[in-house]
C-alpha cells in the first residue's frame, strides 16, 4: 500500500526537476566587455592562453572570422594539411555539403595515418545524419 506514494512522489519530483530546468532565466550582461588588445597584439596571445587553458604555442597564429563563409575555408585546409594529428571540437555539426566536406577530409586524413580526434556536442549534432558518423568510424 505504501508503494503507489513512493511511485507518485517520485514521479513528482522527476517531472518537478525537469520543469525547473526548462525555465531557464534570461541572462543580461550587467556591464560591457572591454576590448583591450586587437589580435594582432601580443598580449591577446598572452590572455586568451589563460582563458583557455592551453597556452597557443609558437608557430601558431590567431585569425579572427565572423561567419561561416569566412570560417570553413581555412579549416578545411588546415585539416587537409594535418600532418601529426587533428583535434576537432565543435558544438554544432549538421548534415549537408559542408558536413560532409568536413567529414570526408578528416577521414582522408586518417587513412593517411593522421591521428584524428574528433569530439562532437551531443545536442549540436541532432541535425547529423548517422551516415556521417559511420563514415568518421570505419
């Protein structure tokens, strides 16, 4: 008898999580960011190796893009130049001709003994055919 209680108050708690965490509040930045170096200063080098983790180490450079015509170009041809290894990370990877652009270079570069590691956001990639992944897999 005590079973259907225990039942509903779990239910109401998982349904009450949930609901909570669909109701998100709307974030507003309290002040504005400053921009203090241009890329091109040594120092944006310096603090966005802090932000990062990762120090950007000598040899690389920083390009600032702002869309995907402008961005997907030099990607791919860094990935088709890897020659050691390809760490891709992307939070929003979606079928289409430059899904699989980008797939058939990192496969590409794979079977030439490249080390490829590719790390994809679960729910940036509801768009992304399975097809896709198989092919990054075989």
């Amino acid at each position: 008898m005590l079973w259907p209680i225990v039942v509903t108050f779990v239910v109401t708690l998982l349904l009450f999580v949930v609901a909570i965490n669909l109701d998100t509040p709307e974030k507003k930045l309290n002040r504005k960011i400053e921009h203090r170096y241009t890329i091109s200063d040594p120092q944006f080098q310096r603090e966005m190796s802090v932000l990062m983790g990762p120090s950007i180490v000598p040899g690389n450079h920083v390009t600032g893009y702002q869309n995907g015509v402008e961005i997907f170009p030099p990607m791919l041809d860094a990935i088709r130049r890897a020659q050691k290894s390809i760490t891709f990370e992307t939070y929003i990877y979606w079928s289409g001709e430059v899904g699989q652009m980008f797939t058939d270079a990192l496969v590409e570069r794979a079977k030439t003994g490249v080390a490829v590691h590719v790390t994809i956001d679960w729910v940036g990639s509801f768009k992304m055919e399975q097809s896709l992944l198989d092919q990054m897999e075989s």
